[in-house]
C-alpha cells in the first residue's frame, strides 16, 4: 500500500486544480496551505453555500476546526468523554477513546456539528415507526484516513442520531444540498439509512417533509437497475432515484461493494433535485439524476416542504430497520455549484480513506494479514470469506483480485479483550471473522458482548509445533480449524464432525503471511 504522503503529493495537484475551478484563491506553490484552505466546507463557504451542518467522526471538515468531533460514553461507569482533533483542521484522535475506553466498552453518544449552527446530533428518540435508538459501538469501524487510524460510524438495526430543534437548516421549500462519505460494504434494504433534513416529531408528515441522502438495497419504485447500493433522495413516503420515483437510467446499477462512497443530493427546494455518487477513494462524481422534483405519489413535492431536523441512520419516522457506514457529512445552505461539488470530492479523495496502517504480516493490531493452512493436504489455501462464510480456498499471485481481498484480513485488537486479536475484513470495513453455532463467519460488528466475544481470539504457538493457533476468546479448548475446507472452532475430539481428532493439530496452526492485498 502507498504510505500516505506518496499517495497525497500527486494529488495535491489535482485539490487545487478542483478549488481553482470554484474561484478559491490558493496560495501557489504552497501545498499544504493550499490544502487547509480547501476542506469540504471552506470550498462550500467560497462558493457561497455555507454548511449549516457538518459531522464527521473522522476529520475536521473546515480548516479552521480545532473543536471536537463526537462524544463516547463508556459501559464500565457511564461516564462520557469528547474525542477532538489531533490538529487545528487535521483527524480524529482515536488514540484519545481507545484509552478513555480501555477494558471497558463505549458508545457514540453525540456527533458535534463543526459549523457555527452547533446542529449535533443525539442518540434518536421513539417515532411514528421505531422505538427509542441506541448509540452506535465506538470502535465497530475503524478505518484509516490521512494516515491515521480512526473510526467510523458503524449502524445496525435500532440505532440513529437526530436533531430536531436545528438552526439554519432549509425549511418549507428553501434550498440546500448534502453529501455524506458512506460504504458499500454494509448497507441492507430495509428502511432508511438516511442523512439529511427529516420531520422535526420523528413522525411521518406527509410528501416532501424530508429531504435526505439514502443509500441501500431497498427498491422503493421499480424499476431500480442492477443489485446497488444506490444513492437515492428520501423526501418522504418514498425513495426517489427521479421525478418519476423510478430509475431512469439503466445503467446506474449501484455502486456495488465499494469500501467508500460519497453520496450527494442537492434540492432548490421548488422544481429540481439531483443526485451524485463517487468513490470516495478515487475519481470524480457521477450524476445519476438531474431534474424536476417528483410528480408521483399524489405530489406535494414542489414546493417541498422540509421541516429542517436532521437525521442519520433512520427514516423520518424512525424506520430503523436499516444498516449503515457513516464517516462524514455536511448540509449547506443554498444548492452548491457542480464545481463545489466536484472540489469537495477532490478533497475526499486526498485524502485516503483505506482500510489499514499499511503495516503487513503480523499480528500487531492494524496490519493486514492473510492466514494460510499448514496441514499437507492444503498449504496453497487461504482463509477468505464467501457469500458471508469463512472457507478454505486456493490463492495464488494470479487469483482475482477479489478472492485475494477476500483473503486479506485486518489485525484489530480483540474486541472482547485487548491481548487477544479480531479480525476486521479487508474488502469489508466493520466486518469481523466471528464464530456463530461454531462455523466462522463475516459480518458487522453490532457492538453487543456476544458479537466481540464470537470475533475474539487469542493467539498461541502452533499446536503442531508450527505457526500459530487462535483459541476462540469464549470458547478457550476450541480452535480456529479447517476441516472439508469450511472453518469452524474445534477442540480435539468431540461431538461435531469438526472436533474429529484426525489432524487436528495440524488442521489448527495457521502461518500467520504478508497479505493477498496489500
Ligand atoms: O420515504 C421513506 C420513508 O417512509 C421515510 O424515511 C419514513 O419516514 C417513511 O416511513
Ligand atoms: O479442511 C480440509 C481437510 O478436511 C482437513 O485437513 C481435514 O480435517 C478434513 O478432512
């Protein structure tokens, strides 16, 4: 992987050039100056459409932000703390919540908004379609950005954050725009993961009292083109890829499993709303939509309605079915230029979002590692993960791309317990390896005491004098163990076919390798 500044310089150009697009006076031949001036925000202040939100978990979104970011509680005491900033316009100091929380728990309990407006957001009330939410695990997500380890906001069913007592967001047909920086790799198709402008009683009021981001698998007006996720406008009894309802453009099928994703929508509040993705990794935006507000399901979508709280994670009534990655987002006031935009995801591209330190093979929390079969039979296969199950397969220097993303995994400290170890997926951010009716697994942290103690194992020297052996964190006589080239936790001997004695020990050592993809 590109250290963080050989993967920035290049890119310096390419910021600069965006935010000279927009009118932004740089300082030449400065680029780091030329960088601070340019953070989401400032861009959408230069082009004279202010935030009037902007949450981030992850980073400062104006230059000038030296404030905090979001506030944990903690399980062992209940006590809560702010996490900031490494730096005046700089990332998230993460190494602050790994100590506040160390051998205990936290919680995400408050998400600050950077902008002079102060619209945080809170752990969301009961609604017309939810019970009250829960705050979301502190350390599900962790991702690097700028070359720092940091976490994300990781969002499982139950859980969201609102605001509705706000201050300078669009009401009643006013004009703004949104973006959010999500991931494609943990979205569903249950109602709603949502950011943007909602109801201010969690209640749903009717078409056009919501203009918010969604982004997931729920087809709301058929047709939707190919599996998504898609970026679609929630404005309220309905998920919108147009003024129709329905996709309009074939070839917008998702974005697919991308790890990061931005997604854009802007609404002038009257007669026209348009929607954007992009990799948030690389690359420009794409427009999927561009045009007159809907006309469908009885109207009352122009002029639209907005009541001006803020959501994310749920539907306007507290739909809160769905799940979600959230690392940044901002609400503006007024509709941003095409150029704004297109400097913003500049900005996001610079600078590098990733799933890794860069570090490699070996089991120092935040390297990435492939873990590889030491039994004769299988010396050539991995431990990936498949339609959401952990088998043994073949790599080689000339698999896909895919099977070796698949078989690359993320050392995190164990979830259960520090001096142990979890594995995060590396195509997957927020998926961990857990162990469930004994069978390994890939799926998303929920923060609960069961999933970390499943997703915990503590490595030892190899049971058969070779590698290493992982024993399951809650389960200490079982290993990590192929067997028919599925992966379980087996003891030696014992009632599941798994447990069979026969190689037993040479079925649980593992070599601990440098990655499939680095
Ligand atoms: O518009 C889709 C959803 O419908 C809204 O988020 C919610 O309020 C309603 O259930
Ligand atoms: O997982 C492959 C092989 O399947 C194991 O070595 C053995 O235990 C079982 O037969």
């Amino acid at each position: 992987m590109l250290r963080p500044l050989q993967r920035l310089r290049p890119l310096w150009a390419l910021v600069a050039a965006a935010a000279l697009a927009v009118g932004l006076s740089l300082g030449v031949g400065a680029p780091q100056a030329a960088a601070a001036s340019s953070l989401p925000c400032d861009v959408y202040a230069s082009a004279g459409t202010p935030c009037v939100a902007a949450h981030s978990l992850v980073r400062a979104l104006y230059s000038s932000y030296s404030g905090s970011l979001y506030q944990v509680q903690r399980a062992s005491d209940s006590a809560t703390t702010n996490i900031g900033l490494l730096a005046t316009g700089g990332y998230a100091n993460a190494a602050a919540q790994d100590s506040f929380c160390s051998g205990t728990t936290c919680i995400i309990t408050k998400i600050y908004d950077q902008s002079a407006r102060h619209n945080d957001l809170t752990i969301e009330g009961a609604g017309g379609a939810g019970a009250a939410d829960v705050g979301a695990p502190a350390d599900a997500l962790p991702v690097t950005v700028g070359g720092h380890q940091v976490y994300g906001l990781e969002i499982s069913a139950g859980m969201g954050y609102r605001n509705n007592a706000t201050s300078g967001v669009a009401t009643n047909g006013g004009a703004e725009g949104m973006y959010m920086v999500t991931s494609g790799t943990h979205v569903n198709g249950s109602c709603c993961f949502d950011y943007g402008n909602a109801e201010t009683n969690n209640k749903d009021t009717g078409n056009g009292h919501m203009d918010a981001i969604n982004f997931g698998t729920e087809c709301w007006f058929s047709p939707c083109y190919g599996s998504g996720p898609w970026v679609q406008a929630d404005l309220e009894n309905g998920l919108f890829q147009s003024d129709s309802g329905y996709s309009k453009n074939s070839s917008n099928t998702g974005t697919g499993a991308l790890p990061f994703v931005t997604a854009l929508l802007k609404n002038n509040g009257q007669d026209h709303f348009a929607l954007k993705y992009g990799n948030a990794q690389s690359g420009g935006l794409t427009t999927t939509y561009s045009g007159g507000e809907p006309t469908v399901n009885g109207g009352g979508y122009s002029p639209m309605h907005q009541e001006g709280a803020i959501v994310l994670g749920t539907g306007g009534d507290n739909s809160n079915g769905s799940i979600g990655s959230f690392f940044e987002g901002v609400m503006t006031s007024g509709i941003p230029t095409d150029a704004a935009d297109d400097a913003v995801q500049s900005n996001i591209v610079s600078v590098g979002y990733g799933g890794s330190t860069g570090s490699t093979g070996s089991l120092t929390a935040g390297s990435e590692i492939s873990l590889a079969a030491t039994t004769s039979c299988c010396t050539t296969d991995y431990i990936r993960h498949q339609a959401n199950a952990a088998v043994l397969s073949s790599v080689t220097s000339s698999s896909s791309s895919l099977d070796k993303n698949d078989a690359t995994w993320i050392v995190r400290k164990g979830l259960a317990s520090s001096s142990c170890v979890s594995f995060e997926s590396r195509n997957y951010p927020g998926d961990y390896l857990r162990h469930y009716n004994y069978r390994l697994y890939r799926q998303p942290m929920d923060g609960t005491a069961q999933f970390r103690a499943d997703a915990t194992f503590c490595p030892t020297t190899g049971k058969s004098g070779t590698g290493t052996s992982f024993a399951s964190y809650n389960y200490p006589t079982k290993y990590i163990r192929h067997y028919n080239y599925n992966v379980y936790i087996a003891s030696d001997g014992g009632s599941n076919a798994w447990d069979s004695a026969t190689s037993w020990t040479d079925d649980v050592s593992w070599t601990v390798t440098s990655p499939w993809a680095p």
